[in-house]
C-alpha cells in the first residue's frame, strides 16, 4: 500500500512538471520573413515576419531562424526561457550588421493568441472639432507687508481676453519717504494661433504703494535679507574597503543597491550573448569589487563566457589583490590557468 501511494505521488509531481510549457514569439524589426526551428521541430510551414511556437517544455532550447532571402545567413542560439510564460524575441541587426537575437519582454501564457487586431474606423467616422475657448476674467491680488517700520502695498491686475490681444502690460508705481518711482513695460505680441481661431491675451498690471509708519524727518532703511547658505559636505575622493590595503583598480565600486539592479538587468536576458553584451555596457562605466565579479560570473551557463567577462573586468575592479578568489567560480582548471596568464601580462 506504502508503494502505490508513493508511486502516486511521484506520477503527480511528473504530471504537474510536464504540464509546465513556454510560449515562444519571434518578429523581425525590418520585416524579413523566416522560418522557426526549436529544437529540431518547424514551428511554420510557410515563412513570415511573425511567429508564435507553442507548447515549449525544454528550459533551454536551441533555436534556428532560417530567413527566406538565402543572401541572410540563418542564427543557431541556444537560449534560456524558465517554464511556464510566454517570451517575446526580436530578430535584429546589431551594430556590426550582423543578425542577433534580443528577447524584449515576457508576458502569460496565451498572451499572443489572445490580442488581436485593433479595429479599424468606420468610413463615415469624424473627430470631433477642438473647443473653442473664448473668456474675459480680471484677477486682483493686493499685498502689504512691512520692512523696517515701512509698509509697502503692491495691487496686481490680471485680465485675461478671449479676444485679440495686444501683448502684455506691466506698470510699477513706487515711492518711498517722498522718493517716487515709475516704470512701464508694454510688450506687443502677436497672439498664438493653435488653429481654433481663438487668440488669448493676457495683461498685468502692478501697482505698488508704499507708506512710512516711522516718525517725521526719520529716514527708514530696510534691512537686507540674511540668506544662510550651509557648506557642501564633499565626499572622500577614493573608496576604502575595510580591512583592505592591496592593490586598487579603480577608484569606487558600485553600491550594494546599483549592482543588485546591475545584476537583475542582465538576468533578465534569455540568451548568452544578450547577456554579455549587457554586461560589457555595465563593465564601461562602473567599478566592481572582487566579489561583484564574481556574482555576475555566475549568471553565465558557459564556461568560455565567464572566462571573458573575468578578463573584461579586471582592470575596473577595485581590490586587486583579491582577483584570486576568481578563480572559484570556474570548473576547469584550464580557465584558471589561463586568467592568471592574462593577469600576468597586464
């Protein structure tokens, strides 16, 4: 009885993983036509910019992309799609002129087969005309506030017209302990047309009134404003690891948030050669610590692949002298051999 239950429950957990499939959606950016092939078996009878394969159960298949101009050369990558979401791949030309694979988002399962075209618009369908927005309002806002005994008052008038307008207005009337000031600035504009019709102009007009609260013959003088600007805390020019005193590389090492993104961004990639590519943009422009190296080493399935990176990334890392520990995350001894001899002749 202990042996039919136990074989029950293994013939479940098989059913439960061999029902898990992948969706496949290949496209070309330039329109060319192709033929599928994953893992041996054609997915389209006839060629197309646009294929959708289906009932995926292989983690990481090999796909072909026979082109149906025989003046392209066909792409043979093998790639890594985790069960149970559909995938969308681009086909395009990378840089060099050479065709690539560049996964471009993931989605559920079914996602393809459900979208469907988007409707066309009746013949007899018309957009509505843009409204048409034609409004005279006039805004006035006075102020008073007091500066070393004297108040000063200044009235602001906004009007705003639906119709032509001529520009913008601005007068400034000032006095001060018997000392008076006048300026007008008038600006003519011709007003914007967005094709309604309708030209908006807006006039502002200021009038500031000052009075002395201070007694006869005193000559009052505001204050001027203290303005405290605090001292900029500068940041040490060079990264020090604890505990470190070897060899530096380079002068700061990303932070433990930008490389968990760094990392996640290339994770993402379905396809070794996407993935590098990643990591060469992120090697440019950041330094690492030996470790940083190393995890990123790990996202590689190849040998070869995590043999270059460690190469590419030598010269950004920050403690040198630990570049050793490396060599842990290789499975042929060869490959260690061979980054030490790289190391050796920089």
């Amino acid at each position: 009885m202990m042996r039919l239950s136990t074989l029950a429950i293994a013939l479940l957990l098989l059913t439960t993983i061999n029902a898990q499939t992948t969706d496949l959606v290949f496209f070309t950016d330039d329109g060319s036509k192709f033929t599928l092939i994953v893992d041996g078996d054609v997915k389209n009878n006839e060629p197309a910019t646009r294929v959708v394969a289906t009932g995926i159960r292989n983690e990481s298949p090999v796909v072909m992309v026979k082109f149906e101009d025989p003046a392209i050369a066909q792409l043979k990558k093998p790639g890594y799609f985790p069960l149970g979401k559909e995938y969308t791949v681009m086909i395009t030309t990378n840089k060099k002129g050479e065709r690539v694979l560049r996964p471009t988002g993931e989605a559920d399962l079914g996602t393809a087969s459900k979208g469907g075209a988007d409707k066309p618009k009746p013949p007899t369908f018309v957009d509505d005309a843009p409204a048409t927005i034609s409004t005279t309002d006039t805004e006035t806002v006075d102020q008073t506030i007091d500066v070393g005994g004297v108040q000063q008052t200044t009235t602001v008038i906004v009007t705003e017209d639906g119709g032509t307008g001529t520009g913008e207005n601005v007068n400034i009337n000032m006095g001060v302990n018997g000392i008076g000031f006048n300026m007008n600035v008038k600006v003519d504009d011709a007003g914007m047309d967005m094709g309604t019709g309708t030209t908006t102009t807006t006039t502002r007009t200021t009038t500031t009134t000052t009075t002395s609260s201070s007694s006869a013959g005193a000559t009052m003088v505001a204050p001027k404003p203290v303005v405290e600007t605090p001292k900029p805390v500068s940041e040490p020019a060079v990264y020090r690891m604890p505990g470190y005193n070897g060899r530096i590389g380079c002068s700061w090492p990303m932070s433990a948030t930008e490389f968990a993104e760094a990392k996640r961004s290339i994770e993402s990639k379905g396809f070794e050669e996407t993935k590098m590519t990643l990591a060469k943009q992120i090697t440019r422009d950041h330094c690492f610590t030996v470790d940083q190296v190393k995890d990123i080493m790990s996202v590689f399935g190849f040998e070869d692949t995590r043999l270059e990176f460690a190469k590419l990334a030598y010269d950004n890392t920050y403690d040198l002298s630990n570049y050793y520990k490396v060599s842990d995350a290789f499975s042929f001894e060869s490959s260690m051999e061979e980054l030490n001899e790289y190391i050796q002749s920089r």
